[in-house]
C-alpha cells in the first residue's frame, strides 16, 4: 500500500515547493520595488537640490558681477572718467554682457544635472513597475506548476491503483487458449 501513496506524497512536496518558490519570488520582486522607489524619490530629492544648487551659483555670479561693476565705476571716479559713455561704458557693458553668458552657462549646466536625475528617478519608477509585475508572474507560475505537479501525481497514482492494473487473461501470450 505504501507504493501507490508515495506519488501523491511526492505530488504535494512539489506542489509545496512551487508554491514555497513562488511566495520566495513574489517576496523578492516586492522588494526590489520597494528600493526601486527609495532610489526614485532620492534621484528627486537630488533634482530639487540640484535646482536650489543652480539657483544659488546663479545669484552668487550675480553678486560677483555687481562687485566686479562696482570696482570698476570706482577705479573709473578715481581716474576722474564717467562710465556713462566711451571706453569706460565699453568695460561695464562687457563686464555685464559677460556676466549674463556666465549665467547662461550655470542655468544649462543645472538644468542639464536635473535631466540626468529626472530620468534616473523615472527608470527607477520603471523598474519599480517591473519588479512588481515580475513578483504578479511569479506567483501565477507558481499556481500553475502547483497544479501541474498535483495534477501529474494524480495521474501517477491513478496508474498504480491495484483496481486498474492490468488482469491477467487466460490466454498464454502466443499460444492461444486452446
């Protein structure tokens, strides 16, 4: 008796090791969404800094500037010349032309940092995405080899039952009955 059992018994470890895996997986796959989203609002935590950064570097060259137009506009009164025209108005609007190119350049350079961060919190938020579809996958997978494994044992021990084996005919094989 104890034959027939054993593909039932062997069913239902596989089935409970699938359904162990799967669970195992799912866990996993939650996980990785979780730090996915961590990673996410970090990379948007650094976008916001990022920009506060830029902001600042931004209104220091405006500080910058003003100090530099301010040197100038004196060293000007001191030599007696005016900075309203000729070569000395020459020398502030360059200083204040110059100035705004330099903080063109500071802007771009923030904004293109912020991009980089934009797009790393959104590929974490895809991959956050993944992870729980994976994990939704897993345990699908594991319903169905759990039902594979039970169904395969069931047929297994529909085979071996000592009602549907085999009964033995008179006939000897090749000889007939006669």
């Amino acid at each position: 008796m104890c034959g027939p059992a054993l593909p039932i018994i062997a069913a239902g470890m596989a089935a409970a090791s699938a359904g162990v895996g799967a669970l195992a997986a799912n866990a996993q796959a939650r996980f990785q969404a979780k730090v996915a989203e961590r990673n996410a609002g970090m990379e948007r935590e650094a976008g916001l800094q990022e920009r506060e950064n830029t902001r600042q570097a931004a209104l220091d060259h405006y500080r910058k500037i003003g100090q530099l137009k301010g040197a100038e506009r004196a060293r000007a009164a001191a030599a007696g010349v005016s900075v309203d025209f000729g070569t000395a108005a020459q020398v502030v609007d360059d200083t204040e032309m110059l100035g705004r190119e330099d903080v063109n350049r500071i802007y771009q350079q923030g904004y293109q940092n912020l991009r980089g961060h934009d797009i790393a919190a959104s590929n974490y938020k895809g991959q956050a995405s993944a992870s729980r579809q994976e994990g939704t996958a897993a345990l699908v997978k594991g319903v169905f080899d759990m039902g594979s494994s039970i169904l395969g044992g069931a047929k297994q021990y529909g085979n071996l039952k000592p009602d549907t084996l085999p009964k033995a005919s008179g006939t000897v094989y090749g000889f007939g009955n006669g």
